[in-house]
C-alpha cells in the first residue's frame, strides 16, 4: 500500500450519504438483489441472507409507527438538552423497518399511529430518520 493510499471505511461512507440525503427529506434503504430484503441503517451485506448484491432504495416517506419508547435520561452530555425524546421502530410503506425519532407529540401517541418523514433536528447529536404525525407537519410528500 503506497503512503498515498486512503482507507475508506464504507459504514462512514454509507452513513455520510444517508445524512445528507435525509437532510434532504429523503430516506435512503437498501434493497437486496438476492433475497428482496430491505434495511436500515446501512450494512455492506444484506442482514437477512448476508448478501453484497444489493441497491439503495428510496423509502416511502409514510409508515406506521410498531413500537416506541420515551426517553427520560440523556445517554450522554450530548443528548441533554433533547430529554424527554422518543425512539420508535416505524414501519415503512414497501420497505424496511427503521428505528428513528418520533417528533412532534403533544400528547397520545400510540402503536399503529399513521407517521411521516420530517426533517431531521439538526440540533440533535446525530442526523437519524425523523416521523412527526401529521403530514402538514412533516411537509414532505
Ligand atoms: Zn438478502
């Protein structure tokens, strides 16, 4: 390997694309070529049957939310000042399941609730899938 070479670690790569595509209001899966399997968040090898064939796939931005939970101690200094927070899995329309932030609650929130992409809180410690619920909230698609 000459002095000039550059390791690239592809989950960096991979993370760094899904930011600033999200960022954009888009949420990027990947599809397997072998097995159909979707996923997120980015793996070079489909989950499911360990394929390295496989595409990106742009999510549908409406899901239903399958689980959640609140937030109530920062894991670290970072997450501080966003306690309480809430973590769910939302199931995509066609796609994968994908664990994200759930914003914009004011009160009920429930498993099953219809959720969509919102633009990432740029403020949060990392850029991650953000549903709020209500389409005019989320103000994508
Ligand atoms: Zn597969």
């Amino acid at each position: 390997m000459g002095s000039d070479a550059v390791y690239v670690d592809e989950s960096i790569a991979f993370d760094r694309f899904v930011s600033e595509r999200l960022l954009q209001g888009a949420l990027m899966v990947q599809e397997c070529r072998a097995c159909t399997g979707t996923w997120h968040p980015p793996s070079g090898r489909c989950p499911l049957c360990g394929s390295a064939n496989w595409e990106w796939r742009e999510a549908s931005v409406q899901g239903e939310l399958y689980s959640f939970t609140i937030v109530h101690h920062a894991p670290s200094a970072s997450f501080k000042e966003h306690v309480p927070y809430i973590i769910g899995w939302v199931e995509l329309e066609g796609s994968a399941r994908v664990l994200g932030c759930i914003v914009g609650v004011s009160d009920a929130i429930r498993v099953g609730q219809r959720v969509w992409l919102a633009t990432p809180d740029e403020t949060f410690p990392y850029v991650v899938p953000t549903f709020c619920l209500s389409r005019e909230e989320a103000g994508t698609k």
